[in-house]
C-alpha cells in the first residue's frame, strides 16, 4: 500500500498545501482570536532575518527608526477624509478600559499615518528640520473577514517607514528609492524573487496617497501576491495636521509626505513561491540554518565527527546546526529539515567515516551526492550560493511563462482563470474594464510603462497594465 504524502499535492489542492506546510513546518499556528496567528520560533527566526537585512537597508537611505503608539485617538482618523473612508470596515475600536467607557474611543493601529503626522507638525518647524525620516518596526490590526495565515491576518507585524520632504521631488525620489533599493533589491537578491515593481492604479491606490508603487509577486499557483509599497501621500496629510515649516525665503509651507511597508505577508510569499511538494524551500541568504550536519546513528565516533564537521562549517561562516538527536529516527529528522526547507543536510554515518566523505543532500535542486569531509567548507558556500541563483531563476521563468500579452477584456480573464497573468494596454482596458474585471475576481495589479519600467502617470502613452487574480 502506498504510502500517504507528507503534505496535500499542490496540484490536487494548492490552499490546502499551504495550510500542511504552514502547520507541519512549524512556522505558525492559528491563534485564539479569529484571525489571529501565532507565530512559531521557526517561522519567526525567517522574520528576524528579514528584519535585520531590511533594517540595516533601511538605516542606509538615512531614517531612524522610532515607535508611536498602538492606541489612535478615533477622531484623528476623520482629518482626512479618504484615510478614513479606506479603513472604516477593518477598524478595531477600544471603547472601555480600567473598567470605564472611554471619553474618546481609541483605534487599535491599522497604519501610523495619523498619528506620526500629528507629532510630525510639532517636529518639523523649518527647512532645516527636513527630511524627516522615520520607521518603525510594529504590529498594526486590520479586522480581517477571510484570514489565512500570513497572507491576510486580523494582527500581523510589519515595518512602516513615514518621511516628511521640503518638495514634491524629493518626496517622489525618496519613494521611489525605497521602492527600488530597499525593497526590490531585497526580495530579488535576499529572498530569490521575482517581482514586478509597477504602479498602482487610481481604484487600488492607498487610501490618502497620490500614487502608489507596489511590487508584485506570481505565486506557485499563478496568483499575485502584493508584497510590498511605497506611496506618495503628496500633501493630503500635511494639509490635515497642519504639518508646515518655515523656507529659506521665509514662507510657511507645507511638507511632501511618503509612507511605505512591507510585513509578514513575505513569509507567505516564501512558502506560495518557492515550496514544493515536500515542504518549504529556504533561499540560502536568508535561511537561518543554511546546513544541518545529522548524525545517522549513535555511534561516538560519528557524533564526534559531525560535532567536527558543524565547528569547521561554523568557523566558514556558514548558519549551521548540528543534528545528533538519534534518539529520534534519522529518517524522520530527514523528513523534517527537509519540510522546513534548509538548503543543504550533510549527513554522516558509520561508513562515511570509513570513506572520509559525507552525503550532501541539497534541498533546491534535490539530489545526493557524497563530498570529501575536508572540502565541505570550501565547497558548500558555492552550492549555496548557486542554489539562491537557481530559485529567483525559477521564480521568474515561472512569470514568464504564465503571462500572456491580450488585447480584450475577456482574453484577460480567460488567462486569469486559466492561472496566469495577462498585460493588456491600459488604454484599451480603462476604469470601466478594470471594474469588468473585478466582477471576474481578477484585478489591475499594477500598471508598467511600455518598456516596462514604472510609469510616471496613470494615463501616460502606451501604459500597461499586468493584471491577476490575488491573494
């Protein structure tokens, strides 16, 4: 009798394949609020890493980083007004504490634009004061109607950075740079995907914003994943908190505002884009075990020697850990490291002392081969390193593939419903057929220039728009 898989196939049921990774490598569990997770030490360690990388590019454009609070006065969400209208159905609202009825309800954070712009017209006072560049590391709430973990969760953690400029340039720059060398430079080079970097359009645009940059992300199943923004809040926000300084040539004005972020949502992405039927696949940059070094059996001097094998990797700089729990059957624990995607196992055995060599298992492209103990150090940062390559390769072959260039409406759903993207000229499609579209599921998920880079206007010649279906 055949014996059952590990995980539900992805072609028999992708959501439920997802949800068996989520579990069995221990990234999260659901938590005891409806759409609240739990996020597990595994799961968690990919968000620290992640953080750590983003925060240093952060550091790197000039913002600091600050912390504003998780209560919002309720009114200061009605100063401005499409804010507002935007975030209404996902608003938490705290109406009693220490046993009272509030004299003001407060929101629990959906974003900090309100908030940080109230401190920000106290901060800034003059040109000198400017930019003013702020992120913080947070949890936000977003009262979620159909939570799946990850991908859209009631709480979930995220960075959001918010810059006060003197102009409308410096200000679209700065977005810009964000979009491109924070952002994008990330998930290409650290995580091993394929983006596309485009902008939004009128109807997707963030609430408040002028214009919104947006990456997206095709997913093993063929749907789009938003993975990250970076918005133009123009002056709407300066204009409702009175956020002005004083020029050179001694004139109050009014700041130029961005805001920008990206969350927890990317460890989603990571299962969605690069998981295979047996679990996650770690892209070597950001794994936090990049090797495990497992024992295979008991035997003193095979624990010796993997102990060996992990000080000498360690020494290399490679992320390892040692696996001697051979109380624990070594084809479990195989099974195991393998769900949780690490991107190579050395394993060692009685006769791999009797050989000098250790079996490489490598995770991304799959395969055994055995490797002298002595060149393990010098060999693996290169099958490392050729694994990362091989996973954004893979990401992006998949886009191309799965996207078709359309001239209708209709062949834009069709590709959509047959599980690909579609690009069809933004002046064919229009407002009225992105509104066709959403009866279809489907979705504008961004518009490109004609080249393909990010277009300076919505209406700009020869547009285009990439549209999906999406998480």
């Amino acid at each position: 009798m055949a014996k059952a898989p590990v995980l539900t196939p992805r072609a028999d049921d992708f959501p439920r394949w997802y949800q068996d990774l989520i579990t069995k490598a221990e990234l999260a569990d659901n938590g005891p609020v409806r759409g609240t997770m739990v996020i597990r030490p595994y799961g968690y360690g990919l968000w620290e890493r992640m953080q750590q990388d983003m925060d240093a590019r952060i550091k790197e454009t000039g913002t600091q980083n600050a912390y504003f609070p998780l209560l919002i006065p309720q009114s200061y969400l009605t100063k401005e007004a499409d804010h507002v209208e935007g975030f209404a159905p996902e608003l938490a609202v705290v109406t009693h504490g220490g046993g009272k009825e509030l004299e003001e309800p407060a929101v629990v954070r959906p974003t900090s634009e309100m908030i940080v712009n109230d401190y920000f017209s106290k901060w800034v006072q003059s040109y000198r004061d400017l930019p003013l560049l702020i992120n913080q590391w947070a949890n936000v709430v977003r009262w979620e109607l159909r939570p799946r973990l990850f991908l859209r969760t009631t709480e979930f953690l995220w960075q959001e950075g918010h810059t006060a400029h003197a102009t409308y340039e410096e200000a679209r720059d700065f977005a810009a740079r964000i979009h491109r060398h924070v952002y994008a430079d990330f998930m290409e080079n650290v995580l091993a995907m394929d983006v596309v970097l485009g902008r939004k359009t009128a109807k997707e645009r963030f609430a408040g914003a002028i214009n919104t940059l947006t990456l997206e992300g095709m997913m093993g199943d063929g749907k789009a994943l938003q993975m990250g923004t970076s918005h133009e809040l123009g002056q709407n926000f300066a204009k409702a908190f009175h956020t002005q300084y004083l020029s050179k040539e001694g004139r109050q004005e009014l700041v130029w505002q961005t805001s920008w972020g990206s969350t927890t949502r990317m460890i989603g992405a990571l299962v969605m884009m690069h998981g295979d039927d047996d679990g996650l696949r770690v892209p070597p940059r950001l794994a936090q075990v990049q090797v495990v070094v497992l024992a295979i059996k008991g035997d003193e001097a095979v624990l010796a020697k993997v102990r060996e094998i992990g000080a000498a990797l360690k020494a290399a700089g490679i992320r390892v850990q040692v696996d001697d729990r051979t109380d624990t059957p070594f084809g479990r624990r195989a099974v195991d490291w393998e769900l949780k995607g690490v991107p190579v196992r050395v394993e060692v055995g009685p006769r791999d002392l009797e050989s000098g060599t250790a079996m490489v298992a490598r995770r991304i492209p799959g395969g055994k081969t055995p490797v002298a103990v002595d060149t393990l150090a010098a060999v693996l940062p290169g099958l490392l390193e050729e694994d990362q390559a091989l996973l954004l390769r893979q990401s992006r072959e998949r886009r191309v593939s799965r996207t078709s260039d359309v001239t209708t409406v209709a062949e834009a759903v069709e590709a959509t419903d047959a599980g690909g993207w579609a690009r069809i000229p933004w002046a064919t499609l229009g407002p009225e057929g992105e509104e066709t579209l959403a009866e279809h599921g489907a979705s504008v998920r961004c518009l490109l220039a004609e080249d393909g880079a990010v277009p300076d206007a919505d209406d700009a010649p020869g547009n285009v728009a990439v549209v999906a279906r999406a998480y």
